[in-house]
C-alpha cells in the first residue's frame, strides 16, 4: 500500500511540474529576480556543456523528456557530470571515486531509449552512492582504511534496485568516517580515505553530517541524484546545510541489506536530489515501488494529469521553532511561517514532548545496537573481523588519527550492555514508545499535516581540533520513532543555507514529499554556491 502510495505521488508530482501551468522545482530560479544568484567569478556554473540544460535547476522528468525524444542522451548527460567532477569536485572533494563502468552503463540506457523499452524514472540518470553502501565492483570503506582492500562481494539490495532500474551508478561520496560513530569529538565529512569535504556556499565552512559527500556533490551538481544514508540526522542536517533536499524515509521502506551500520533500530538509505521531484523518483525505485514498465508509468501520469497541482491552502502545520539554533535562523523560521499562511496554510508553534529523554536514552541505546551490527557486518568483508579487531587496526595506523584522534565511541559500543540485556531493551522500548508518542501526540492536538523545524544552524567552520558543532534536536523525533522526515531550502543566513525539516507520521512519506514539493515551490529558496573560500569576518563557529 505504501508503495502503490509513492508511485502515485510520483506521477502526480512528475504531471504538476510537465502537464499544468506549475512551474517545476526551481524552473524560475535562473535568476537573481528568482531567488537564484550569479556566481561569482571564477565559481563553476551548472549550465555543462549540454544545449539548453542548466544542470544546477534540470529535473528528471525533464531529462527524460528530452532523452525520450531524442534530444539528449544519457551518455552526454553521464560524461557533462563527469567533466564536472574533474573539475569541480577538487574544489570540494565530495566525490572519492567515480565508476569506470558509467559511460557503458549510460549506452546501454541509450539503446533502451532508442527502442522505447525504458526501466522507469531512472533510467540513465546519474547517480552517486555515499561510501558505506556496498558495491561489489568498486571499494566500499564507510571512510575507514580498514575497508579500503577488496570490494564487497554482492551489491547492496537497494543498489541491485538501482541497477535493475537503469540508473547509471557515477561513483561513491566522501562520508564522516564510520558515519561520524567514532569519536566523542568527530569532524563531519572527514574520513582517513578520503580526507575533508567542504562546503560548497562557502568553503572553510563544515557541510555536516555523514552524507556529507553526497549532500556536496549535489550542492555541486556533479550527479542529479546521491543516497545518502541516517541514524539522527545525517541525510537532513547535510541537506539544510548545503541546501539540498533530503528525505529520510520511513524505518524499513528501503533495505538496509549491504549497509555498513549503525543501528537496525533507527538505520535508513534515503535520496538526495536537488529538488523534492527527483528525490520523490528515487525513492520510488529505492523502495522498488516505481520500476514498473514504460506503459504502467505512462498510464499512473495519464491519470495523474486529472489532478490540480499540489496546493498549501488548508494544510495545517506545526512549527518547532528552535530557539537554541540562534534568532538568525528563528529568523528565517518566521520567514517561512509567514510564505507558508500567505499560501493559505494553517501555521501553529508546536514543541513536541518529551525531548529531554529522548536525549538522554538514544545515544546508550545506540551503542549496544552498534556493537552488534557492527560485528555482524564485519564478518561479511575482508579486514578486521569484529568491534574489537577494527579498534586495535585504527590504534596501530596513524593515518587514522590524522584529523581526530579517538575512537571513544568503538570503546564504549565494546564494553556496552548486549542487546539480549533486559535494561537494553527497556530502554529502546521506553525510546521508541516516546518518540513516536512525541510526533503523534503534537500532531493529533493540532490536527496536523506535519511539524516544521529548522534543519540545521549556519554551517560552522570546519576544525578538526575542536570537531563538530552540531546538536541539533529537530531530526530525533523522526530518527528515534522510525517516521519519515525530509529537509527542503528555506533560506539563507548570510551566504550559508537553512533547511526546514518537514516530519509526518509513520509511513506517511508520500504525503509528506507531496508536502514538501508545495512547500519547495512556495519558498523558492535555492540559490547556486559561490565557492567562496571563506566569509572574512570572522562568522559563525
């Protein structure tokens, strides 16, 4: 059912950006007068070198217009990306290596075109998979040089989805090393493997979370889908943070089979595109609900080509404000809140309950699930064979130790009460039942569509000395209870962008995408990265 659910929202949102007088996502934000803003000199430009096609503000649905009448194809597509990684990505370093395979991959796409046999929305749209995602043909090191030997030996399940779906698999993304479950003090989107990723609006600056590489890469235009990967936070915090859009799906709608883990409890694969349309499709395959044939797709966007186009008017929505992220976000909060009610949207501030304890049990929880997933996928790969063997191998390699030393986390998850423990599974009992009951008690009394919170503080200069500065509790709830959440740009303070994170109830994630595309259209916040080296004023932390 859910399912069936996606793949309507997909050629609902597909028809309202081709078939009505709606403007798709970011369609009118070339220019400044839309919300867009010319680079500076120097920064790259997202046109590429395809006729007509600005790469920053295309959409799949356009793409695959133009691929099927045969005005692109995806092997011009694939190599306008590649060329962008060459010689965009040193600039940011998302990308850690890119699939020698991609342009074969993209050819067989063209014959299916050239015989109207298509796979679906994906077909021959390039795609870069977060480095914790197994890949039996290229290395899979979750950032550690403990995975840097051999490949996995099988896909990972939602890639196998991907593959049988035509998407070109373009390469893998930088990601915090062990999805930033090492140290105590992390730094986000540093690995040993593949070093620092920076910012892409400003470049000292940090872009958060462990899909850092995948949220840059796209901030970047060097692929027009990335996967990104959550426990607490990591696909929406660096998707506000480089002002991308980012869903984290429903617990269990796609496969965590081939993932290097955190926590089964709370561990999901989820896009990242530059616009809730793509990433809407992507989950559609992910969740294998889209992958259909040429003439089922044809038929779900006939019907869908009845409906008006998604509107605000009547939505209600709670609005999380946040104050600890600082007034210019709150700021931007309001901002939000006042473009939301004047599209006829209801807007009520909310704060959901019981956050404190929810703190206070997570990360202990945490822990033992690791110690336990972490073992259990170790077995399956060539190094280290378990917690115990990887921290001895980080404690006798330097270059593991080269941005921050500890490994505190791996010390603790080791000595941590077992999942069969009793006190465990009070624990993620009582965490579980208070998240939930956190996102559903707050929507029942509002009769709420969805709850409204900032994603993410300005992003804070990157140190590895001092590590992260990011707390940031409006991505928990979501997280903890398993439900769907999803970043969308809301705006800017200074040069660095703010997300607003859209959450919904359990397995609600076509409503809630649906949502968040009339939400995306309404704030029409995005705006091309500079690439500036740094704000020059001494900034934010």
């Amino acid at each position: 059912m859910v399912k069936r659910r996606i793949a309507t929202l997909i050629a609902f949102l597909v028809t309202g950006s081709l078939a009505t007088g709606v403007p798709g996502p970011r369609a009118e934000a070339a220019g400044p007068g839309a919300g867009g803003a010319s680079p500076s000199a120097g920064a790259p430009a997202g046109s590429s070198a395809l006729p007509g096609i600005d790469l920053d503000t295309v959409t799949i649905p356009e793409l695959q217009t133009r691929m099927a009448d045969g005005a692109l194809t995806s092997s011009a597509l694939t190599r306008a990306y590649l060329s962008r990684i060459k010689t965009v990505d040193p600039r940011i370093n998302a990308v850690l290596r890119t699939d020698p395979t991609a342009l074969r991959q993209a050819a067989a796409s063209d014959a299916r075109h050239r015989r109207g046999d298509t796979l679906g929305p994906l077909d021959g749209i390039p795609v870069l998979l977060k480095d914790n995602i197994d890949t039996r043909d290229m290395p899979t090191t979750a950032g550690s040089l403990a995975l840097a030997g051999s490949p996995p030996d099988t896909d990972a399940a939602l890639v196998t989805r991907l593959r049988e779906a035509g998407a070109v698999i373009l390469g893998k993304t930088n990601l915090s090393e062990w999805a930033n479950f090492r140290a105590t003090k992390p730094t986000s989107g540093w690995s040993a493997v593949g070093g620092q990723t920076h910012n892409p609006y400003v470049l000292d600056r940090n872009p958060c979370g462990s899909s850092a590489g995948s949220a840059a890469a796209l901030a970047a235009s060097l692929a027009q889908v990335a996967i990104g990967t959550e426990t607490d936070g990591s696909i929406v915090c660096p998707a506000g943070m480089t002002g991308v859009v980012g869903h984290k799906p429903s617990l269990g709608l796609v496969s965590g089979s081939g993932v290097v883990p955190i926590s089964a409890e709370q561990d999901t694969a989820g896009p990242m595109a530059r616009n809730v349309t793509d990433a809407a499709l992507a989950l559609s395959v992910l969740s294998g609900g889209a992958t259909g044939s040429r003439q089922d797709a044809a038929r779900a966007l006939a019907e869908a080509a009845e409906r008006p186009p998604g509107s605000l008017r009547g939505k209600r929505i709670g609005l999380w404000r946040l104050p600890s992220l600082g007034a210019e976000v709150d700021a931007v909060m309001s901002r939000t809140a006042a473009q939301l009610r004047k599209a006829g949207a209801q807007v009520v501030e909310v704060t959901p309950p019981y956050q404190k304890r929810l703190a206070e049990l997570e990360f202990p929880a945490l822990l033992s699930e690791f110690h336990r997933d972490i073992d259990a996928y170790l077995a399956t790969r060539k190094g280290p064979r378990n917690l115990a063997g990887l921290i001895e191998f980080n404690r006798s390699h330097p270059a593991e130790r080269t941005c921050f030393a500890g490994q505190e986390l791996f010390e603790q998850a080791l000595v941590a009460p077992p999942t069969t423990d009793p006190g465990y599974r009070a624990m993620r009992a009582e965490l579980k039942d208070l998240s939930q009951r956190s996102i559903d008690e707050t929507l029942a009394a509002h009769r709420l569509d969805a709850i409204a919170a900032p994603t993410n503080p300005p992003a804070w200069t990157t140190d590895c000395a001092r590590g992260d500065n990011d707390v940031i509790p409006s991505s928990t709830p979501a997280a903890v209870a398993g439900y769907p959440s999803l970043s969308v740009p809301a705006g800017f303070v200074g040069e660095l962008p703010v997300g607003v994170l859209l959450t919904a109830g359990n397995h609600q994630d076509a409503k809630l995408l649906a949502l968040g595309a009339a939400v995306e259209h309404r704030l029409d916040a995005w705006r091309a990265p500079r690439y500036l080296p740094t704000l020059g004023d001494g900034g934010l932390r």
